[in-house]
C-alpha cells in the first residue's frame, strides 16, 4: 500500500537534489587541466553605478590626496553653513531694529 504525503512534505522533497554532488579531488584538477571551480570570480556591479565607480577609484588614490580632498569639501561646505547663519543673522537684526 502506498503511503500518502502532504503537499509539504512533497515539496520539500522536491526541493532536496537527488544526486549527490561530489567534490573534485586532487587529482581531478591535474588530469582534466582545469578544474570545475575557476580562480576567477565574475565581476559584480557597482551598486552606485558610475557614480560608485568613481568615489571606489578617489577612495583608491593615495590617503593624503584623499584626506585633503575631504578637508577642502568639509571646509567649504562648514564655510557656507556660516555664511548663511551670517547672512540670516543680519537679517533678522535689521528686522527687529525695523530699518
């Protein structure tokens, strides 16, 4: 008498290989020339795209070109927050002295 399954199990089953997947051995790799697993890995894509291509070769140059590039942003960048606090500054004064 056959014995009934449910479709969970069934599917588990169908999801486990049948053959068993052997390693190559040593000797596998000398005798065919090369083996089925390659030294070589795909290349993967950036996840930023172009634009994360470029920021992986400016993080790739040499670290003082890279930490002084970063100083320079930082300082124009903490510059123009001051400008603008400046500039707000005066404006609310003169608002207030009502001139």
């Amino acid at each position: 008498m056959p014995t009934t399954i449910s479709r969970e199990e069934q599917k588990v089953r169908d999801r486990q290989p049948t053959a068993k997947k052997t390693e190559p051995s040593a000797g596998d790799a000398y005798a065919g020339g090369m083996s089925k697993r390659s030294h070589c890995h795909p290349v993967t894509e950036a996840s930023g795209g172009s634009l994360g291509i470029i920021y992986e070769r400016f993080l790739g140059m040499p670290v003082p070109v890279v930490l002084s590039v970063l100083w320079l942003g930082g300082m124009a960048l903490l510059g123009s927050c001051v400008l603008m606090l400046y500039a707000l500054a005066t404006l609310t004064s003169q608002l207030v002295a009502g001139a």
